[in-house]
C-alpha cells in the first residue's frame, strides 16, 4: 500500500461560490477580527462570508442612519432646528452615498 502521507489530495467536493469565484479551499487568508487586534490565518472563502456578511449589517446600520437624518430634516424645515442646525448641512447629509466603482 502506497504512503499517502506526502500526497497532495484532491478535495472531493469543489467549492465555488458566486460571489467570489472559484478558489483553492486550502488557502488562507490573514483576518483581523473587529473590534479586536488579533490576526487570524482563516481558509479564503470563510473570509469572503465574513466579510459579506459584515457589508450586510454596514448597508443596514446606514440606511436606519439615513432614516434618523431624514427625520431630522422635516424637522428642521419646520423651523424647529433653525438655531441650532442648518438646514443645508441636513440636506447633504441625506444626499451623500456612496457607489462602488
């Protein structure tokens, strides 16, 4: 019987996934974790869900911002803010968004 110790094994499974393509499962990818200063040496495609997953809740936290700031600007143009805020600085905060090139 052979030594398969030394072998390079061909993974019975292929994993591609839609979004990032088809990579080796076997490579690692360097992580830093949020909110914290470790380093994690993680398979690639552990990353890519991560990280997709992260955008997700990015995309969520700023549309609930956006919401709040629009709010704001119906209140301000009622009159009610007119002292402390103007209106204008509302306004390019409601228009400001980012686009992916």
């Amino acid at each position: 019987m052979n030594d398969l110790s030394g072998a390079d094994l061909v993974p019975l499974v292929k994993e591609i996934y839609c979004t990032c393509g088809d990579h080796d499962p076997k490579e690692l990818t360097w992580m830093m974790f949020l909110g914290f200063d470790i380093f994690a040496w993680m398979p690639f495609h552990v990353v890519h869900r991560v990280l997709d997953k992260d955008q997700e809740k990015l995309e969520h936290e700023t549309k609930s911002f956006q919401s709040y700031v629009k709010k704001s600007i119906t209140i301000s143009q009622t009159g009610a803010l007119v002292d402390r805020i103007n209106p204008v600085i509302f306004l390019s905060l409601v228009s400001l968004k980012d686009e992916c090139k």
